[in-house]
C-alpha cells in the first residue's frame, strides 16, 4: 500500500533480461521502453527465477515456494522508477484492448497494450481540475466508465473511454483518505461502488501497536448514475465494526461479488480479509488469516463462472508475489502460484475477454512499482486444476 517495501529493484540485472528479451530499464518523464515476453518453463525462465527472486539485501535468502505453482508470465511491461504504479483495470471496445494503470508518483494514469505490454500513453496531471489526479490510487471499469480514487484529492472521479473525457467527481465532502474500489451494477444505470477509507493511518503505528481510532466507517457505499443530467449519487451507507475480529485497521483493497452478497475488504494490519455484507453488515467470518506468509495482503479478484467461480488473493512479496486461489462460495483454499519475475504486487485486475496472445481471460499484476504482468487464464487454471473458458456470471 504506502509501506516502502522494496529493497532492491530487478534492474540490476538487466544483462541477464536482456538476454532473454525481456526490457528493464527505468526512465523518467520520456516514457518507458518497450516490454518483453518471458513465456515458457525451460532453462532460460529456471535461471531468471532464481536470480529476480534471488535476494532480500545482503541476505542471499529466496521465498520458501514449496508447494506453489511456478506460471510464467506471457509478458512483462519495461520497468520505470518515476511512475509507482499501483492498481490496473482493463478495457476494450473489441479494437483496443488497455491495460490502465494509476501512477502515484507522477499523479497520472499509464496506458498499456493488454496483448504485448507495450505502453501506449500517460493520461492526466497533478492537479484538481477534472482530468487531473493527486495520488491516484483505486481503479475500476464498467462499460466505458473509468473510475479513479484520487488519495489526496479525497475523491473518486469519473472519466468516459476510450477519450479519458471527465464526467465528474463524486465522494469529496465524505471521503477522507481512500484508496481502494470495488463495484456492480449497469453503466447505463445504477451503479453501486464501495470506497476504502484509510483516514487516521497517515503513519504506521509502532511497531507491534494496533492503530486506534473509530472503525465504523472504513468503508463508504455510494450510489452512481451517469446520465443525460450528468453525474448523479448518493451515499448510502458507511460501514465498518467498531472493535473485535472484524474491525478494519489498515485498509485499501475491496472486492464485491454481488452474486453471493459479499464484500471481502483486506486488513493490512491483521493480515487478513473481513466479510461483510453488500449491506454492510459484518458476517463474523474471517478469510485468508493463515495464508499471507510472503506479505501484505493486497489486490482482489474474483474469476466468475456463472454463481461458481474462484478469488484470487496477492499475497505481496518482496521478491517475490505469490496468489492464493479460493473457492468462490465457501473460501476454501485451492492452492497457490507465482510468476517467474512478479514481485511487490499492488493491484490486480482480472478480465474473461478473449485477447490476442493470452487467450480467454488474463491476470493483470503491479510488478514491483514500475511495471505490469499478465498471466493467461489458460496457464494456471492448467497449474492449479481449474475451470477455464467462463465468460462470466
């Protein structure tokens, strides 16, 4: 989330990626290079995954992955040290197909190529004016509608694609601190959209100290409506418990699967999620506490298959990031993986498109601040024994 993790970069070892053709090299305002395909498990993958996830600084220690699936990435965007990118979405009017990216550290949105990695453009500035981002965290699509968690501007604004035109902002005498988004609903309709609010969290506490404070409105339920009249909402509710298992500490990633009537929000503190209802009511159940042994909790995702389908859970390593797979309905676990190179993973975003060179569905990762990932569907559901092929549901 806001914790520097990262000890050291990749990019230190851009002989060896280059080599494999993969690009590494960080730049500044120009733009980024080009990206590079991993792809394949034989020697040359072996060797890089040993050597990107080789070290913590000064220890030579790797990440314990027994039992974890090792997927290749299908490609791995150029790495750029001015950006801090946080969370992606995907989009496609059936011509182009984006990956978009929220930049914290240049206060704009980055656009990749969902097929190839390729980065196409950056969007937006610092600023307060519609079409401009301070510390642009949260991100989702719905239809042609773009939504942004703006941190610092203490918002969620609304852009129309594929033009990025600002429709309007939403959330600004309510929300405090937010970061993360979740929603459901009909772009051409009611759209309900639930904000994480991290306020009171503007420094860690000490270390082995619980962060204090009021609780119950970690978590803001808005409703939206985009129309001929412009941009329409309402709150709804803000929730959150007060104290006990389900009090939410330190809090940025949210997802909702309205199917079931849930909305699972991560606890960067507790290393768990809470479940709550699409009311807001807490439903005193726990998920994911004995999974998260590599990092933070962070991104949330859920692969639908009619009312089946599964959760995918980040669990942020420093060298190494590595997902949890869940059952859609009862949280159980049905396994793990990690790519060859994904690291320090923030958002993700899952898309059940078809796109050139990945196939039905695709898994899209922060990579380490700077860069992005994309895992085909078709290769760890291959991995991990799942369904493939769902369009959704």
């Amino acid at each position: 989330m806001r914790r520097s993790r990262r000890r050291w970069s990749v990019c230190p070892l851009v002989i060896l990626l280059s080599s494999l053709g993969i690009a590494c090299e960080p730049r500044g305002e120009e733009g980024v290079g080009q990206a590079g395909s991993v792809g394949g498990t034989g020697e040359e993958a072996a060797q890089l995954s040993g050597a990107v996830t080789g070290t913590e600084e000064g220890t030579g220690t790797q990440p314990d992955l027994s039992g974890i699936s090792v997927v290749p990435e299908r490609w791995v965007s150029a790495w750029d040290t001015t950006s801090n990118l946080d969370s992606p979405a995907y989009w496609s009017n059936g011509e182009d197909r984006w990956v978009i990216a929220t930049a914290k550290g240049t206060h704009d949105l980055w656009v990749f190529d969902a097929s190839t990695g390729g980065f196409l453009r950056r969007v937006g500035g610092e600023g307060t004016a519609l079409g401009d981002f301070e510390y642009p965290n949260g991100i989702a699509v719905l239809g042609d509608l773009l939504f942004v968690v703006e941190r610092d501007n203490h918002r969620v604004q609304l852009l129309r694609l594929p033009e990025f035109d600002p429709v309007g902002v939403f959330g600004g005498s309510i929300l405090l601190r937010p970061y993360g988004i979740a929603l459901f609903g009909d772009p051409a309709g009611e759209m309900n959209v639930y904000v994480t609010d991290d306020y009171g969290n503007e420094e860690d506490p000490p270390e082995g100290q619980d962060p204090a404070g009021d609780f119950t409105h970690r978590v803001s339920h808005f409703q939206v409506w985009v129309g001929e009249a412009g941009l329409e909402t309402e709150l709804v509710r803000q929730f959150g418990e007060e104290e006990g298992p389900g009090a939410l500490m330190v809090v940025e990633s949210i997802q909702v699967d309205e199917v079931h009537g849930n909305v699972l929000v991560a606890d960067e503190h507790n290393l768990e999620l809470e479940l709550y209802g699409l009311d807001g009511s807490y439903k005193r159940e726990t998920v994911g506490s004995d999974l998260y042994r590599f990092g933070d909790p962070e991104g949330l995702v859920l692969y639908r298959c009619g009312d089946e389908g599964y959760w995918i859970l980040t669990d942020q390593g420093e060298t190494r990031t590595v997902f949890h797979i869940l059952d859609r309905a009862s949280f159980g676990y049905l396994g793990s993986f990690a790519g060859v190179i994904t690291a320090n993973t923030d958002g993700i975003w899952l898309t059940q498109d078809s796109i050139p060179n990945l196939g039905m569905g695709a898994l899209f990762a922060l990579n380490d601040d700077g860069g992005l990932a994309a895992f085909a569907w078709e290769d760890v559901a291959e991995a991990q024994h799942l369904r493939e092929g769902c369009s959704g549901g």
